[in-house]
C-alpha cells in the first residue's frame, strides 16, 4: 500500500509560496553574494572589460566560478578556444546538480523545469535539496532564489565596475574571503553525521590531487565525480 508520505513525495508542485520561500532562504546566502559581485566587477574593469560588457556576462553566463575563471585568461588577444574549454569545465558539475533534482524536476512541465535550471546557482541548489531531503516538493523554490541571487550578482557586478576605481584591492576590505563564506555556510548546512564523511573525504582528496597533478579546473569536475560515486557505493553498502 502507498502511503499518504510516499505519494506526497511523488508529486511536484511549482507556486508562487514556494519561489517566495526560496528568495528568503537566500538573502542571507546573497549578502555574501553581492559582495563577490562588487569585487567581479571591479577585478573585470581591471582586466578591460567595460562596466556593461562585465554585467551582460553576469546577466548571460550566471556562473562566479566560471566568470572568475575566464578573467585569468582575458589577455589579447583573447584565447577563446581555451576560455569555452575552461568554462566547460568549470560548468560540466551543474550536470551533477541537475541529476540530483531530476527524481523531482522530470515532473514539471518541460518550460518551467528548463526556466529555472538556468538559475540554478550552487548556493540555491544546496538549499532547494535541503527542502527536498525534508520532504518538500516545491519546485519555485529553486527558481525564486535563483531570480533573486541573477538579479543581485547583475546588479552587483555592475556598481563594482562603476565604483570599481574606489576598491582597487579587494583583499583589504575582505570581500576576498566573502566566497569562502558562501560554501562554509553551504557545507554546514549540508552535514548530515556520519554519512557525510566518506564523500566529502573522498572528494576532498581527489580534488586536492587532482588540482596539484593536472592543469586547468578538472579538479572541480574530478572531484565531484568522485564524492558521488563513494556516496552511491556508500549507500549500497
């Protein structure tokens, strides 16, 4: 017999309650984010991006990691083959992070499942399976704190390319520490005991190897990969 749990838990749902609860979720989580924004904006007018050209990248790309990334190799001229192979790279865990939603996104209608994953961002992704670890299927909840954390890391970017000139090093107000922040907070949020420390070991120590033996950001991927499988070979354990 199914029960009233189970089939609770089948379902998906997408309101409005739900977008809302997820922008609130993340306010504080994009306290921090702005602050990243502000020095994305500045370190990009640095590197000769115009004020607008760094903030239509935030707009169109949405990725911290990856826009970081690319600025390291923003020389001229620009080496475009390596800039789409690192962000690929950089980029190819939101594959991980959108299989973790898939049991509840595959119910959704294509347009609202497919809208909100471009929102999807690390921090609102840590929340959103943290609402579905309890129980909750509200699909909003992604979207809502992916609009709001769009809109900030946009607008942010922007005042750190116009204000850029007044913070012409980031580390001495601390905002450099301010992504550290972020996943710290993510990371505790996440511990679930004992269960978590096989994965996380796992990944920490494939990342850290692979990042010292290999060129480039495979660390990233390499380590996702891998906290993955030692959480699937854990649980069939």
């Amino acid at each position: 017999m199914v029960t009233a749990k189970a089939q609770a838990e089948d379902k998906a749902t997408f309101t409005l309650s739900g977008a809302l609860a997820g922008a609130s979720r993340c306010v504080p989580i994009e306290i921090s984010g702005f602050a990243i924004g502000l020095v994305f904006g500045t370190l990009a007018k640095q590197a000769g991006l115009g004020t607008f050209e760094a903030a239509a990248m935030s707009a169109l790309v949405f990725s911290g990691a990856a826009q970081f990334v690319v600025l390291g190799l923003w020389t001229a001229p620009l080496p475009v083959a390596a800039i789409v192979l690192t962000t690929l790279v950089v980029g190819l865990r939101h594959l991980l992070m959108g299989a973790a939603l898939g049991p509840v996104f595959s119910k959704l209608p294509r347009l609202k499942a497919y809208g909100s994953v471009f929102f999807m961002a690390d921090e609102n992704w840590a929340l959103t399976m943290g609402e579905f670890a309890k129980g909750r299927r509200d699909a909003a909840f992604l979207l809502g704190g992916g609009l709001l954390m769009w809109f900030s890391w946009t607008v942010s970017t922007l005042l750190g390319g116009v204000f850029g000139s007044a913070i012409q090093n980031p580390s001495r107000w601390g905002l450099d520490f301010a992504f550290t922040a972020v996943f710290l907070a993510l990371i505790s949020g996440m511990w679930k005991g004992r269960s978590s420390i096989l994965p996380w070991t796992v990944a920490a120590a494939v990342a850290v190897a692979s990042h010292h033996w290999m060129p480039g950001q495979w660390y990233i991927l390499l380590g996702g990969l891998a906290g993955s499988l030692a959480g699937v070979v854990r649980r069939g354990v």
